[in-house]
C-alpha cells in the first residue's frame, strides 16, 4: 500500500516535471523574469558591475531573449553557474537557458539533451606563452607544463592535441580564469592554454602584455552559444530566433539607434519589416508580441553592436571579429532568413 | 680600634669606589645580541641569513603597502599613476568594499541592516560567551535568530515571529507532559509546534502587508563576507548541541540510537565537505519537483551543519572519554537520573575538556565556508574569483583582494581563538 502511494507520488512528479518543462515560454511568462544562467564572471562575456548589474556578451543575449518575451531587458534573473553546475542546473529547470560561453558538442546536444540554439562566438583553443621562452609553435612545447581549466573541453583537446603530436605535456589543474591567470605569472606553468577569446582579455589584463604571445595554432573548434533543454521546441525556438533577429539585424544595418525609426512605419525593405513586425505575423507564430524582435535589438543592439561594445576592438579585450564576421564579410555568422 | 687600623695600613680608602658600568660585551642590548643571536658560529650564519631575508621582504612590502593607490576607477589607471613604480593598487578595494563585504546584489540602502544585526550578533552573544552578565539579556539571545533574519532577509514581520510562536508553545507543551513522559513531552511539543507554524503560515498570507516594512532580500542576492558570517555563526550554533546530542548517543546503551549516531558519524566523516556541498546544489535540484525552490542557503545550512556537528559530536566524546568512571558512579549514587547526571556533573566537565578541539573545529569550519564559491555562491572568495577579478576594470588584481580576504578572516579566527583561551583560564579549576 505504501509502496503505491509512494510510485503514485512519484509518477505526479514525473508528469508535473513533463509538463513543466513542456511549456517554458508560459512558465517564463507566468513568472514575470527570465533566468538566465551566466558565468561567475568572464572578462567581457559576463561579470557584474560595481553596482552589481550584469554585463556582457553573453550576459546580452540574455537580455535580449528577456525584452522580446517582456519588451523589458531587465527582467532576468542572472544564475551563476560554474563549470560543473552549469549542466546539471539547466537539466533540473533551476535555470531556462544558459548563456554561458559554451561549447556545442556532440555529446551535449544528444547525450546530455540539450539543444544548442545558434552560435554567438566563435572561438578555438590558443595558447598562450612568454616571449622568453622563445616558442614560435605549440609543436615545440614538448615537457612543457600547462595550466588548464579542468571539467571543460579544453582539457580533452589539449591532451588530443599532444597525443597526435607525439609530444608530452605536465598539466596544472586549475579552477577559474582568474587562478589560471595568476598561475601563470607566477610561472607555475609555461603555457597557458583555453579558448582564445579568453587568453586575449587574459593578456590584456597583464602589465607588460608585450611579453607574452599567442601561439599561431588553435588547436579546436569551440563553437560557443546558448542552450536549452531538450523536449521543448517552442522555447527553443524563442532563443534561437532572438539570436539570429541580432544577427540579421546587423546584417540588415538595423542598430539601436535606428531601430525604433524603422519600426515605426513600414519600410523599402520587406524583410526589415517582416524582422521588426511592420509586416507578416512572425511573433505571434513563436507566442510573442509583433515587436519582439524590435525590443530584442533595442536592449543591447544587434549582434554587431553587442560585439564590439563588450569584447570588440575598442575594450581593454581587443578581439578581432575574425571568424565572427558577418558571412557577407568573410566570417561565419549567419543567419537564416527571416521570412 | 679605628687608629689601629689607621696605622697598620698604609693606605686605606675611605669612600666606596663608584660603582663602574659592567663591560660593554656584558650589558644591554650587546649582550642580549651575544646571547641570542651570536652565540655560535651556526647561529651568527643564521641570523645574518635572516636579516637580509627579512631587508629583502622589508624593502620589498613596505614601499608596495606605502606607495598604495586608493583612488583611481581601474587597474590601468593606476598602473599609469604607478608609472613603473612599485606599488599596491588598494583602489579595487575602496571601489569595491561593499561587494566584499555584502556581495553584488544586496542593494545598497540596505547595507545598515546586515551591519546591525552583525553588531546585535555580539549583544546576543555576550550573555552565552561572559557567564557573568546578567542572566536575563539570554532572553535577547533567544530572540536574535529571528530578529537577525528578519533584518537580513527583510519581508514581512510575521514570518519569523510565527516562527518564534511556535517555539514557544511547541516548549510550552513540552513542559507541561514532559513530567508524565519524556517521548510525550518531546513528541507532543514537535506537534504542537508543527500546528502552530501551519497555522501562521496562512495567517501570514492573509495578513502580511504588500509593501513589508523591510523589503524583501532574495537568498540568491546574499554574498559576501557576510555570507560566509551567516554560515558560519549559524553552522556553528547549531552543530554544538546536534554534536552534544550525537555523542550522547553514541554513548547509549540503547542499540538503535546508538547505531543511528555511529552510522551518521561515520559516513559524514567519510565523505568530504565538498562532496556534501555538490549534493546540496546539484543533486537535490534533481529530486526535488521542478518549480520548488528550496532555498540554497537552507541546503548549504543544513550540509555544512551536519558535517561540523559530527566533528563536533567526535571531540566531545574525547571528553566524555577522558573523564574518570568515578564521576559517572557519584553521578548514579547521588540518585540523579540520565538527563541530570549529564546536565550536572558530566557534561560540565566533558566540555570543559573538549573547549579547545571545539574551537578547532569552529575555526576550520568557519574558513571552510569559502568553498560555497565553488558551488557558485559569491561569498567573499567567490566575489573575489568571480565578479571582482572578470570586470575589465580590476582584471589582474590578486594581492590586494586576496590580503584583504585574509585580514578579515585573521580577525575572526583569531578573536575566536583568544575567547576560548580566556574561557579555559576562566574555568580552569585545576587537575593539577
């Protein structure tokens, strides 16, 4: 009798658990704020200010998914994940989508079940050395000792990468960023390697970033974009569609500054309408308002904007849109038509 | 008499000598540094060693500490105030104090009300730690659980007053049927006290105000050095009974208890406070039904609790161990039952015995709670690893935060380490 009780009990949960996690959008709704999973902070990507609000590349995409539900960029509760959180936050529901510089693989996708919704950097493993040690090539780093971040997939390249090179390295397990950092001026390790985006606002951090170089070879691909649960198509939906509105909004020149203007009244070009809800019935077919994809872009600005505002050129980051270009200038992002 | 000495020597001096300075290699500070410093050719080597490794240090700190920039916005700017000279960049700590001591999200305006239940914390305390104040202010000590969270927390007044409400009746029946029956009182006041919450919880909804007189603070906004203070008071408070009561129990005769005691003990020795910890963020997410938040700080609470509770549990029994058979047996043949036998003449003892292996463990509890930034908590570890150190503006700050952090948890463990020290010297009645 017990036992019955207690399978009975057990299988409501299951069928709430299902359908809770069937309808994302309603419960996002329902709730009145998006949580967004984030980084504990990662230089240009997601790190709270001195008055304690969130900022970032990826911290935008938050924000922007947040107004195109609310048309309020603020209505997001920031979750901070670490390495080893992140997943197991985003399985159990605690978190609706995690915007946390992560990388798209194989096994996440089909065997952890969760859903990639888009690509919003694309970054590769470097390494990072002194001069003095005069390496011109991550081939010459045979004995090296290298400080790596554990739990991630920069672990699991690097040890491919020496292997296929038939050379050895002495790893230096470490945590965070920051501890990577400091251990490698401390010259505990003589490498440091993780993606290179961040070995960048890594080295700018440095006094004398003259003195340390960033090795020619990236060693994989890191495909970096935000995720959902498996099982819900229509929420995932809503992040995907956010992500390319801010691309296809830079690839279309509609900004910020100038997006309330061409939403106004409808323009020359049919898809900017379409894009911003002048034209056709795109919001309503993902459960949003007409103008969702007008707030998205008015939270942070397109993808262009977004980009060289936290991480670009212009920020102590200093990263090139290299492989992040628009498609129509040589880089790899790419949106799908809106239509 | 005088006369023939007088005559029988040829001279004689008729004033005492003033009395001479001892040899200079004898005396003062020569002789102190003969002594201590020089006394041997190894110990000269070695102390000339030292003075040059502490010049060394000497000349490398104080001008890093001296040279210190309190005021610019980023650690460009002071490196071009620096301009190449050695120097301490302090400004990340006066542009960011409030995050270290009360994390990101707390909003300002609220800052006094952590800050005075901090300062309520050593009122409530003073009557537990200083046996002679008077015994009533141990009424406000009663209180200040509910009073600190209602300060911390904020929201409506109601939810820790029903809290305290139901305490008191759940005590109130305890004390009426504990004299039929031990298990009736303790049974019969858990119940009553279970009553008494139920029912307030939907009085409080039915009557708590829309606009709280102290505004609602998520758990999730918490961080902090106050933060690691919330766990570490509370973790510490409420591991000496639980532990007191485990290691009774271990000592029972009666086998359930004890095997419940041994097996809790042991496992939670077993498994590292991290381990606990993932379990408390990770695990527990999954079998809990989704949409329930069961507050993180509650569930690192009650992990960090227990694990302390059973390092504590394990001291005490050493001082239950250590205390002669002769004072059980006078305890029985004084016709005192268990409960009075413990309170009177064992457990007095047993603690006084085990005060400085229950501070140890207080202590290294208290700096264990850093590890919550592991588990993405922003105590003051995880303030500094995590939001501090990835702003592009204090981006490569280490020293600096890192001292800061050990300042403050020096004070405590050491403000910690100097109370029990007194307490000893205060109940020493002497085996010797």
């Amino acid at each position: 009798m017990k036992k019955t009780v207690l399978f009975g009990a057990l299988t409501v949960a299951g069928l709430a658990a299902g359908m809770a996690s069937a309808a994302t959008l309603d419960d996002v709704k329902a709730r009145g704020s998006l949580n967004c999973g984030v980084t504990t902070g990662l230089v240009g990507f997601a790190s709270p200010d001195a008055n304690g609000v969130w900022d970032g590349f990826d911290v935008g995409v938050c924000r922007a998914v947040a107004a195109a539900i609310f048309g309020d960029p603020t209505a997001v509760e920031f979750v901070p994940t670490t390495g080893k959180t992140r997943f197991t936050a985003l399985a159990s529901g605690e978190i609706d989508m995690l915007a946390r510089n992560t990388t798209w693989t194989f096994s996440r996708d089909v065997d952890l079940k969760f859903e990639f919704t888009g690509v919003n950097y694309y970054d590769g493993q470097g390494f990072l050395v002194p001069k003095d040690l005069g390496v011109s090539s991550a081939k010459d780093l045979d004995g090296a000792t290298v400080c790596i971040q554990t739990g991630t997939t920069t672990e699991l390249n690097l040890a491919d990468f020496f292997r296929s090179n038939n050379i050895s390295y002495d790893p230096v397990p470490i945590e965070t960023n920051a501890e990577g950092q400091q251990q490698y001026l401390a010259g505990a390790c003589d490498v440091y390697t993780t993606d290179a985006s961040g070995l960048a606002s890594t080295r700018a951090a440095f006094e004398n970033p003259g003195d340390h170089v960033l090795l020619p070879e990236i060693i994989s691909k890191e495909p970096l974009g935000p995720l959902v649960r498996h099982g819900d198509n229509d929420w995932g939906d809503v992040v995907r569609w956010t992500l390319n509105a801010l691309i296809t909004a830079e690839e279309l020149g509609v900004t910020s500054a100038n997006v309330s203007d061409l939403s106004a009244a409808p323009t020359d070009n049919p898809e900017v309408n379409r894009l911003l809800g002048t034209e056709g019935e795109l919001g309503a077919m993902l459960g949003l308002e007409a103008d969702w994809a007008k707030n998205a872009i008015a939270a942070g600005g397109n993808y262009g904007e977004l980009f060289e505002k936290n991480i670009g050129e212009n920020t102590p980051i200093g990263l090139a849109r290299g492989l992040n270009a628009q498609w129509t200038e040589g880089g790899l992002i790419y949106s799908p038509p809106f239509r | 008499m005088s006369d023939m000495h007088a005559h029988s020597a040829a001279y004689v001096r008729t004033e005492t000598l003033p009395e001479l300075p001892p040899p200079a290699s004898e005396a003062g500070v020569v002789k102190w540094m003969r002594e201590n410093l020089f006394s041997s050719i190894p110990n000269s080597i070695l102390t000339l060693v030292s003075i040059y490794v502490i010049y060394q240090v000497v000349t490398f700190v104080f001008p890093w500490i001296a040279n210190g920039i309190w005021n610019t916005a980023s650690l460009a700017e002071c490196r071009t105030v620096l301009d190449g000279a050695t120097g301490a960049c302090f400004s990340v700590l006066s542009d960011r104090w409030n995050q270290l001591l009360f994390g990101f999200s707390y909003p300002p305006e609220h800052y006094w009300r952590p800050g005075l239940a901090f300062i309520l914390l050593f009122v409530a305390a003073a009557p537990v730690m200083f046996f002679d104040l008077p015994r009533k202010l141990l009424i406000f000590t009663g209180i200040y659980p509910f009073l600190a969270f209602w300060l911390i927390w904020g929201g409506t007044i109601f939810t820790p007053l029903f809290a305290l409400v139901g305490l008191i009746v759940g005590y109130i029946v305890y004390a009426r049927f504990v004299k039929q029956s031990f298990a009736m009182g303790f049974f019969g006041g858990v119940v009553a006290a279970l009553i008494t919450w139920f029912i307030g919880g939907y009085i409080t909804d039915a009557i708590a105000p829309a606009e709280p007189f102290l505004e609602a603070v998520q758990s999730r906004d918490m961080g902090g050095f106050m933060l690691n203070m919330i766990l570490g008071v509370v973790c510490v408070s409420l591991s000496l009974p639980i532990g007191i009561v485990l290691a009774l129990g271990r000592q029972s005769d009666m086998p359930i208890i004890k095997w419940i005691c041994v097996v809790f003990i042991e496992f939670i020795r077993g498994v590292p406070l991290i381990t606990l910890l993932f379990v408390a963020n990770v695990v527990l997410a999954y079998f809990l039904p989704p949409g329930t938040s069961f507050d993180l700080i509650l569930r690192v609470i009650i992990m960090i609790t227990m694990f302390s509770a059973a390092y504590i549990a394990e001291v005490i029994r050493g001082g239950l161990a250590a205390l002669p058979k002769g004072q059980y047996e006078a305890a029985d043949s004084l016709g005192l039952d268990y409960a009075q036998a413990m309170r009177l003449i064992i457990l007095p003892q047993a603690l006084k015995i085990s005060i400085p292996g229950i501070v140890n463990v207080a202590v290294g509890l208290f700096k264990d709670t850093t590890l919550v930034s592991v588990i993405s908590m922003f105590d003051l570890v995880g303030m500094i690893r995590g939001p501090i150190l990835s702003s592009t503006d204090w981006n490569g700050v280490y020293w600096e935060l890192f001292m800061a952090a050990s300042v403050l948890f020096f004070v405590v463990c050491y403000g910690i380490s100097q109370y029990s020290q007194w307490l000893e010297r205060r109940l020493a009645t002497d085996h010797r």
